[in-house]
C-alpha cells in the first residue's frame, strides 16, 4: 500500500513538473525580453548563401556558331540551320545581341509524296487538280536581349567544375523567304555553360512566328507560321 501511494505521488509530481515546463516553453515566443536577447545573439535570422559567377562577363563579347533544327513552319519541308551569332554582356545577368541563320530546306516524306501525285495528275492530263503551295525561310536576322536570373555550378565527371546560367530572351528581326520578307518575333529559354574564361556553350530552344504566303493555283494566301527552334552553339568570349 506504501509502494502504491509512493507511486502515485510520484506520477502526480512528474505531471505537475510537465505542465509547468510546457506552459514555460510556449511562453518563450510571447517572451519579448528573451526574443530581443536571441536576435542580439545572431541579428541575421535569414543567411543567403550565392555562389559567385567565376567566369567574367562585365563588358564582353561572345562570338558563336550555331546549329540546329526548325519544327513548324510549311508541312511539306523540313529545315535545318547553321548560323552565327554575337552577344555583348553587359553584366553577367544582361546581353544583348545579334544572330544570322542560314536555312537548308527539302521537302519531307509527307511533301514528296502530295507533290509526285500532282505530276502524275499533270502527266495524265488532268486538269482539275491544285498543286501544292510551298514557301520555306531562306535566312534569318534577329537582334535579342538575354536576361540570366539563374545559374551555378556543376561537376563534370570529376575532371572539372564549370558554370553555368539558365537564360531566358526575346526579339525582333527580319525572314527571308522565297516569297519575300516578312518581319520575324522570337522568344525563348536556353542554358549556358561557361567552361572556361574563353570557351563556352548554350543549348536553346525558342519560338518563332512570321508570316509567309502560298500560291495554290488559284491565288496567294497568307499564313501565320508558328516555329519551334531548337538549337546547340559553341562560342568563344573575347
């Protein structure tokens, strides 16, 4: 009976002591004095950690050559691309630039197809039938502006640590077709890696829209072209 009430006045003392600590303990952030003491302690309750860009790009040039490939534009070709560009950092979050791209067109399987039915029409003689309308970009000019708002660092398979920026842009220019000239818009996001203080790469993809006109036999018709551009460069930084 004597073990019994020690036990119970144990278990009854241990509670009172719990509830005490715990009415103290949420009673610590109503606390100002304490509060006030713990700021004077470590007055930067947030701490931002950045990783400074090693490469230098404060009033440098970036020569480039490009490659790639367009998705859209007319159904029945498929383009690829090789261009140049150059891009003068103004810091090492802002560019601006300029690009050149040259296009190689041909006609597609789809293409190849449509246009061997429309000689085989005219062969035989047959007269209600349309070819056909097709116009391809021959080259491209744009001036962009690149704004560089994310980068860092990454290991490259234990040999080396390089930089880079996930990179977003836009801009305007010209497209030369092979029915004319049409004004050209572009928007985009890409990733550069800044391997050294010279050598450098970028993979990008943008859009790009234009329009171009076709002739289908009957008369010119206008088309709104929606591109895909996706493109690989290396470039060197003056």
């Amino acid at each position: 009976m004597k073990r019994l009430s020690l036990v119970l006045l144990s278990l009854m003392a241990f509670n009172a002591w719990s509830d005490d600590l715990s009415g103290k303990m949420n009673a610590l952030g109503a606390n100002k004095e304490l509060m006030n003491k713990a700021r004077a302690i470590d007055p930067q309750n947030r701490v931002r950690v950045v990783q400074n860009r090693e490469v230098d790009r404060y009033y440098r040039f970036e020569l480039g050559i490009n490659y790639g490939m367009a998705a859209g534009g007319d159904p029945y070709v498929d383009t690829n691309v090789l261009g140049g560009q150059v891009d003068f950092h103004i810091t090492p979050r802002y560019s601006i630039g300029a690009r050149y791209l040259n296009n190689s067109n041909n006609l597609n399987a789809e293409g190849k197809k449509v246009f061997d039915a429309s000689e085989r029409e005219a062969a035989a003689g047959n007269t209600n039938f349309r070819r056909p309308g097709v116009d391809y970009a021959k080259d491209t000019w744009l001036g962009v502006a690149n704004w560089y708002p994310i980068y860092g660092k990454m290991n490259l398979f234990d040999a080396t640590v390089s930089q880079f920026d996930i990179y977003f842009l836009g801009g305007a220019g010209q497209v030369n077709l092979s029915s004319g000239t049409s004004p050209v818009y572009t928007a985009g996001a890409g990733v550069g890696v800044w391997f050294t203080q010279h050598f450098a790469s970028r993979l990008e993809a943008r859009w790009q829209g234009y329009t171009d006109k076709v002739y289908d036999g009957a008369g010119y018709q206008q088309r709104n072209i929606d591109q895909t551009m996706l493109t690989a460069t290396v470039s060197f930084l003056l």
